[in-house]
C-alpha cells in the first residue's frame, strides 16, 4: 500500500513540477508542493514503542545507532568521513609509538609481564617440588631431596679401617 502512495505522490510531484513551474499553472504548483511534503515526511521513521514488563532478572538497554545512508551521496561522505577518521586515529598511534615516553611504558610493561611470567614459573616449580616430595613420601624406596631415606654409614675404625678390616 505504501509504495502506491509513494508512486502516485512521486508522480504529482512530476507533474507539479512540470505544470507548475514551466507551464506557469499555480494549481499544480501547490499540488506538487503537497505531494513533496507528504513524500519527505513520509520518508521519517515512525518512533518505535514498545509496552512489555520486565521480569525478575531482566533488564533493558536502549540504544541509539544512525540508520544507515540512504543516497549515493551520503554514503561517500560517510566513507569519506570514517577514512579520514581512520587515517587521523593510525596518525596519533603513530606520533604515540613515536614517543619516549611510549616506549618508556612499553619497555616498562613489558618487564612487569616478564616479572609476573617468572614468578608464576617460580610458583609452579615450587608446586610440583612439593608435589614430588609428597609422592616420594608415600612410595617406599624413592629418594628426594628432603624426604630422601639415609644410608647408615658404618663406624670406621682405627686408620680408616671399616668393619671388615675389624674382623680380620
């Protein structure tokens, strides 16, 4: 339905134009300057409503993101626009690493980074020491470092001799 509308308003515009403004008849200038405005507010989007509860847990997020352009022109201005705006943001990120100060924070995060990756690798060789030893504990017969079982030294005799050389 809304496209016959639109059709028979483009056509009176047409004919308003024609009549009116090259043939010089004030009647259909005016009727082509209605059907004009009609045709343009009809183009602006009806604002959306809508009436809902929310339920326990529900929530709502009203937003607004631009339609998109509809002519050929206002679609180059906005790919000019986001260009340009692109080319400025890789111009600051290029002034920014540019800057001492820039590698001064780069330089310093990455010995934070490299601190906290030590550190973890600490931790975990702690861990799986602790690990180790308390596997060790629980088997018979295997030696760590803190839970390794001792050999009994026998007492050495006179000059070095051991017990053999007692008995002999």
């Amino acid at each position: 339905m809304r496209s016959y509308l639109d059709r028979w308003a483009r056509q009176l515009v047409r004919r308003g134009v024609r009549s009116g403004l090259i043939e010089g008849s004030n009647l259909w200038l005016s009727i082509g300057a209605i059907a004009w405005l009609f045709r343009f507010l009809s183009k602006r989007p009806s604002p959306q409503v809508s009436v809902e509860q929310l339920r326990l847990g529900e929530s709502l997020i009203v937003s607004h993101v631009p339609a998109p352009p509809r002519s050929r022109r206002a679609r180059k201005k906005a790919a000019r626009k986001a260009a340009k705006l692109e080319q400025r943001v890789a111009r600051q990120q290029a002034k920014r690493e540019a800057s001492r100060r820039y590698r001064r924070a780069q330089a310093k995060a990455a010995l934070v980074e490299a601190e906290r990756q030590a550190k973890a690798a600490r931790r975990q060789a702690r861990c799986s020491k602790e690990l180790d030893a308390a596997a060790a504990r629980s088997l018979p017969g295997v030696a760590t470092r803190k839970g390794m079982p001792r050999r009994r030294r026998e007492p050495r005799g006179a000059f070095g001799a051991g017990p053999k050389a007692r008995r002999g």
